[in-house]
C-alpha cells in the first residue's frame, strides 16, 4: 500500500525559470524504508517541504495517507527548536496531541534519553552545541511518534557515536512498520535503505532497491566522490612549530569547567593540515575560537607567530554583501587592500573554491544554493591571506563533490606553507589530515602526528627547531561578545544555582505577588507610603536571591535619569516649594520601588516557569473558549526568539571581528557605515527564523 504517490510534481521558487523539482514521479510504500540522494541545490529539500505541505503546489500532484502522521526534522536544527527550555521543547509535540500529563513525561523522558540529552534537559536550548542542538530537534520530532518520518539531512553535524545511535534508533522505527524518508549526502545512510531515489537538477535521476543504486558506479562516485581517500595519500610532518597550547583552561560558566575546555595542550606545525575531532559539545568549536583570540583563556597560554584567521560553521552568518564577490572582498578592504590587487586577490580567492570569478562575481550572496554559500565563505577568509586558519566542520552539509573541493582546498593551502586547522565528526576526512587532536570532555585526549602518537620536533638534519612564537592577543572586539554571552546566560536562567525563598513558591503565586507589589508601588501617594514600599521591594528583593549589591548598583544606574525627572517635575509643577519637594521624592521612591520589584520577579523567575504560571492563571479564559493557548505559544515564542538573536548577533560578531569589519571605525558616521553589515544579516536571519519557525510549529501539531 503506497502512503505517499507523487505524480508529475514540479515546483519553482519565485520568479526564477530554474524548476528546483521538474516533472517528478515517484511511490512510497507503507513500512519502506527510502533514501533521497543527490547534489547541493538537486531539489530534495524542496521535495520534503512539498510532500509536509510547507511549500504551495504548483502543478503536479501530492497524496499522503491522511491516517499517518507526517514528521520532518530539518536540514538547520536552530530552526526547528520552538522552546527555550530543553526539556519543553521535546514536550511541546505531544502536548499539542492532547495527551495526558504523564504521558508527555514519559515521551519526553524517552526521547531525551535515547538521545543522550536527559542529563541536560533543564538547560537552555541555546546552550547546545550544534550537533546537541540537532539531536534536540530530532528528539522534538520524534516525540510526537511520527508513521512517516523524513529526515533533511538531520545526522549531517553529529559525531560518529551519535549518528550510530539514530541508525538504531531508524532501524528500530522501521520494524514498528513506520515508514522513513531520508535525504542525504551520506554513503553509510545509504547502506541503511530499502530503497533509493537519486536527483539531479530536480529531476530523478535513478529510482530503484539499493543494491542496483550501488551498481551504478559512475553514478555512485559522482555522488559520494571516492577521490577524497585519494587526499590521504601525502603527509607531512612539516616546519616549526606556528602555534601552541600550553594548559589552556577554559569555561563560559565560569564555576563549571564542563563547559569549555580543561587542560588542553597540543602543538601546530608550518605547512600541516590538522583535523580535531570529538563528541558533539566536547569542546572542539571553543579550542578554535580560543586559538584565534575571540576568547581569553581562564588558565594557561596560547603561543603563535600569526594571528590564526577563523571560518564559522554558519556560512549564512559569513555573508555580509549583496554580491559574492563584495562579500569576498569585505575583509581584505578593512585591511587596506583596493583596486587592481584587491580584485586579484577576490578573484584567487573565489577561484580557489570552485567559484569561477566570471560566474559568481555578481550574483546575490543569499541566492546562492547553502554548497554555495559554505564556499563563498571560506573564500571570505582565504581572500585575508593569514598564515594560520581555523576551520569549523567545512564540510558539513555539503554533497561528495563539494566536499571534495573543499578538503583538496585545505591541502593545497598547505602546500601554499599555510597551517591550516579543521573540526570534523568523518572518518575520512581525520584520515587526510597530517596531526589529529582528539577531545572528549572538554579534555585532551591524544595528538598524533601522521599516524604516531608522539613527535619530536626536529628538522631533518636533527636539530630542534627554534619557534619564534609570541602569546597570542584576545581582539579588542571580543568584551563584546563576552557581553553578549552574558546577556544569553541571563536569559536562560543557566547562571542560578540554588533556588531562593520566592522561586520555590508556585510560579502562579509568584506573579500574583509580583502584581500585588508592582501595583502597590506605583499607587503610592505620599513619600511615607513610598518609603514603605522601598522597604517591602528591598526585603522582597531579599527573598528573591537578588543581592544587596546588585539592588543598589540598579539604583545607582537610574538615579541620574531619576535626577533629571525630578529637576524637570521641579521647574513645571505649578504647586508650592515643599510641595514639590515631597513630589519629587514621592516620584523617586516609588519608581525606585517598582523596579526594584521587576528586577526581583525576573531574577526568581525563569521565562518557563513564568509560561507554566500564565497558563494557570488564564486557565478559566481557557475554559470559556478563548484562545489562550495562542497568547501563550507567542510569548513561548518571543523568550525562544530573543536569545536565538542575541546569539546570531554573537556569530555575526565574531566573522566581522576576523574580518576587521568591527573596532577600526573613527566618527560616528564610520561607525553607523561599520554597523551596517551586522544589522542586515540579524535582520535577515530574523525574517529567515521567524519563517523557519513557523513551519517547525505546523510540523509539530500545533492547530
């Protein structure tokens, strides 16, 4: 029995003339178990979002069995988290299902815990690392216990060990007879299949079992690209040594060493390619960004001849220009290069990463397929020309062609005498490489050098090299990332340790109290009244775990505006001196007051327990028909949205930093111009996640 029948479905986006699905036919069985192949930009994405409804038809003809539930997990896990809680976000599918209390428990529980996230399910979903962020929005779809489950690339940024466990878990899915879509660029998802449909343009391609997709040879090593084992054949052990780790010590919590980096120490070598490699969350993405300054180390000390330049996983935060080739050229213009070298360089640059100069010089940065997009990145960086140069997972995402540019890239650099220094979770990318660091907990666990674990650091002719190295400075720029990470840790409720007096009360009495003091305080009408209240804001600040020197260091921050007020209120009121006076004083204490009693309320209570207080005090709202669930799901909503931006602003941030493109400005209309290119990408991230989130929402049975 099919439960999907596509039927000469084709489908174009906008106005564009390309088909990204042209005249597609195709059956899904009840129980089969399918892998969709094929290149960056070959129309399976597309595909999935047509057959999930997410896309409007255009010609052609979709039927899915209306008794199945449909689940997509998307190929960006940011865009499908919906909560801000870890916990909540797995929980907010089956509680649009209906089902009773403990039977969310249990699922969430289940889920969470077959994905190794239980012993995290109290944190905040923007704390997650990327590949714990998607195994969160895995864990989010599955437990609404989908009969047919499509996959977007969901196990392209987890580690070995993990995308094993989804197998398992695929496998166990299969059994249950559900039906499961995968898409994929990966060879071993492949292996796990019944079936196998392979796109090409937006057309299929091959259609067929998977045993006579691996027969087609030509067609296999064109997808999974074999060329790439070739890349291994050449190490080196390379020059002197270009940067070092001695003790480094890290934490972003600063009380909790579990997440960062503890006692790491390893050595980089001229004109090597090294590859770090670890669990998802172990700590790989923070060697990077310590190793080129955009964090200080808390112990210990990083050495280097050359400040390491640094390409993000997040190719869509990189992309700062209209055009590709302005985008390229947006570095090496902050620091001085113009005219005839400056295009040289762009045009190296592009070149170098399969991007014909002629081709892509003047096309839109955010048109360009995500394959596209990854490599006009690294083209960004590779246009600054340093000599060290960070990568983070380069690779993933990207189909067998892409990532076999991308990694002869990294070689050919270091034949160039460039140190280059990736993050990757494949197998055969680590083999490639001349040094591998691997890390596990935040700890080293071993570097070996072309195949050895220890290396001596001598030339040939016996002698130690003597490294010229130099401590390596934090960017100026960086307080303000610290500022940012900050703000996201406040946010989240991560940096709470023990639960005050007022957070161990129901959160629905905690705004019942809030309320009754907030009023209180703007009511008063004399000084005596508004004494008191400071007073009761003070103890109740107390009760909230919010401190004595944090409450008076408040105070002090809005006293001057309070001042000016006063002074304004002075001059205008037509009432006697003393009046005035008494007025003033009045305005001073309450205003004093009712912040005090903000400050306290959003201290004691987190943005989840605030929600699960609202919801209880609506609920007789709820019970006469009106849509409460709504209001409740926009502010859901707005506390999961504020930190996601605060965190693209944080990535935008750093790639502008590595490029230059913050900290140089003179004037303020320099440094309105330098702000320019952090505004529009957060602006349009923003239209990008409220759009991406929507659908997550639709996805997740929310009606």
């Amino acid at each position: 029995m099919n439960v999907i029948t596509v039927k000469n479905l084709s489908f174009a986006y906008g106005n564009s003339e390309t088909k990204a699905v042209d005249n597609v036919s195709f059956n899904i069985q009840e129980g089969s178990y399918n892998v969709i192949v094929g290149a960056n930009g070959s129309g399976k994405s597309t595909l999935a979002r047509l057959i999930c409804n997410l896309e409007q038809l255009q010609d052609g003809t979709i039927n899915v069995d209306e008794k199945k539930r449909l689940g997509l997990i998307f190929q960006s896990p940011k865009d499908q988290i919906v909560s801000s809680i870890v916990y909540r976000d797995t929980a907010f599918g089956p509680k649009n299902l209906n089902l009773s209390k403990g039977e969310v428990e249990l699922r969430t529980i289940e889920c969470l815990n077959f994905l190794e996230l239980l012993d995290k399910a109290q944190k905040s979903s923007s704390s997650l690392s990327l590949g714990q962020t998607q195994k969160l929005a895995a864990s989010g779809m599955l437990a609404i216990w989908p009969e047919i489950l499509i996959l977007d690339e969901s196990v392209s940024m987890l580690d070995p060990d993990s995308r094993k466990t989804i197998y398992e878990f695929l496998r166990f899915w299969h059994k249950k007879n559900n039906t499961i879509i995968h898409i994929t660029h990966d060879a071993e998802a492949v292996k796990e299949a019944e079936n196998v449909i392979c796109m090409e343009k937006g057309k299929i391609v091959f259609s067929g079992n998977r045993q006579s997709f691996f027969n087609q040879t030509e067609l296999c090593n064109q997808l999974f690209n074999s060329k790439i084992n070739e890349l291994a054949s050449d190490k080196k052990n390379g020059g002197e040594v270009v940067l070092e780790f001695k003790n480094v010590s890290f934490s972003y919590e600063k009380s909790d060493l579990k997440t960062g980096v503890k006692d790491i120490s390893f050595e980089l070598r001229k004109g090597t390619v090294t590859a770090i490699s670890g669990p998802s969350g172990s700590g790989k993405s923070t060697v990077l960004e310590l190793g080129c300054g955009l964090l200080k180390p808390d112990y210990g000390e990083i050495l280097c001849s050359n400040r390491p330049s640094f390409c993000q996983q997040n190719a869509s935060n990189s992309l700062f220009e209209r055009f590709a080739c302005d985008d390229v050229a947006f570095g090496p213009k902050n620091e001085g290069l113009n005219g005839s070298k400056l295009k040289i360089k762009v045009q190296e640059a592009m070149d170098k990463v399969n991007l014909p100069f002629e081709v892509f010089a003047d096309r839109q940065s955010v048109k360009l397929s995500g394959g596209e997009q990854r490599r006009l990145a690294i083209a960004g960086i590779i246009a600054l020309d340093k000599d060290i140069i960070f990568f983070d997972e380069p690779t993933a995402g990207l189909d067998g062609e892409s990532r076999y540019i991308v990694l002869k890239l990294l070689k050919q650099l270091a034949d160039e005498g460039k140190t280059i220094l990736f993050s990757t979770h494949k197998d055969d990318e680590i083999l490639l490489a001349d040094s591998h660091i691997r890390i596990k907990d935040g700890k080293l666990e071993f570097q070996e050098f072309s195949g050895k674990s220890k290396y001596k650091n001598e030339n040939k002719s016996g002698k130690e090299f003597v490294s010229k190295l130099k401590p390596l400075e934090v960017y100026s720029s960086s307080k303000t990332l610290e500022n940012l990470r900050k703000i996201l840790i406040s946010l989240s409720g991560q940096n709470k340790k023990k639960l005050s007096v007022i957070e161990k009360m129901h959160p629905a009495l905690r705004i019942i109290l809030f309320l009754l003091l907030f009023v209180m305080s703007l009511v008063c009408r004399n000084w005596m009244q508004g004494a008191v209240m400071m007073a009761v804001t003070f103890i109740y600040c107390l009760l909230c775990g919010y401190g004595i020197k944090k409450y008076l260091i408040s105070l002090l921050k809005i006293f001057p505006f309070l001042i000016f007020f006063s002074i304004f209120q002075f001059i205008f009121l037509k009432i006697d001196w003393n009046a005035k006076l008494f007025y003033c004083l009045t305005t001073m204490l309450r205003t004093n007051a009712a912040i005090g009693c903000i400050a306290g309320f959003f201290v004691s209570t987190p943005e989840s327990d605030f929600i699960d207080g609202l919801s209880v005090l609506l609920k007789p709202l709820a019970l006469i028909k009106i849509p409460v669930r709504y209001f409740i799901l926009m502010l859901e909503i707005i506390f999961r949205f504020i930190p996601l931006l605060v965190e693209e602003a944080v990535s935008i941030i750093k790639t502008q930093i590595i490029r230059g493109g913050l900290g140089k400005a003179k004037g303020f209309i320099s440094k309105v111009k330098n702000m320019i290119p952090l505004i529009v990408p957060l602006v349009i991230q923003s239209i990008r996640r409220s759009m991406s989130l929507a659908d997550a929402i639709t996805m997740r049975c929310f009606k």
